[in-house]
C-alpha cells in the first residue's frame, strides 16, 4: 500500500494476517515499479492483476508482463467503452496466443510474450 496510507487500515489488514509492503507515491499513485522490485526482492515471482484497464497499461508500459488472459465476452459495448489497457496498447504481432478455452459463451484467450533470443 501506500507509504501514506491510514495506519488504522494498515493494522486491520495486518491483524488479519496480511503482510504489508509500504510503497512511495508517484504522483497520486504508488510508484508500481518500486512496487514491482520490492516484491521481486521478497521473492515473488508471480502476481495477478486484475483491476482494469489503468492497472494493465501501466504494467505493459513498464514491460512487467510475460503473460496475459484475457476473456472475452460476445457484448458489444460501443464507441463510448473504455479501451482493455487504456492508452497502452500490445504490440501487435509480439504476443502469441498460447491456448483458447471456452467459458459458456465467453472464451479466455492466453497470450504469452515469446522469450528474447
């Protein structure tokens, strides 16, 4: 959370059994790639993020994504619908689709960035 965040909310989660990493600010933001390295540093190597699409283009602008899953639902939502990662876009052509599997009517498509040569 938040270097700044209320000490009340912090011990509820703690009292919990929550561990709390205290990130500084970026703006009105934490600063996600302080945030990222400290829990590199704990040793996580894996994080799910799922918060729309502020969160996703913020980790694709840092390079902070090998993998993606992404579902997709048959709604079309129109012009006025806010873009899957906001005003970061994958690169086309750089990501591969990996699998598909079907969910009723909606599908989940994996896509995975390939491993550098």
């Amino acid at each position: 959370c938040a270097d700044d965040a209320p000490p009340e909310r912090i011990a509820a989660l703690e009292h919990e059994g929550v561990r709390i990493l205290r990130v500084p600010r970026d703006g009105d933001r934490i600063d996600l790639r302080r945030a990222l390295d400290m829990c590199a540093a704990d040793g996580v190597q894996t994080i799910f993020a799922e918060g729309g699409a502020e969160i996703a283009g913020s980790l694709l602008a840092l390079g902070a994504i090998q993998r993606m899953y992404i579902f997709l639902a048959p709604l079309f939502l129109g012009p006025g619908a806010l873009p899957a990662f906001g005003l970061t876009q994958p690169e086309p052509g750089r990501w591969r689709c990996t699998s598909t599997e079907w969910h009723g009517s909606d599908v989940l498509v994996t896509m995975d960035l390939p491993e550098a040569d």
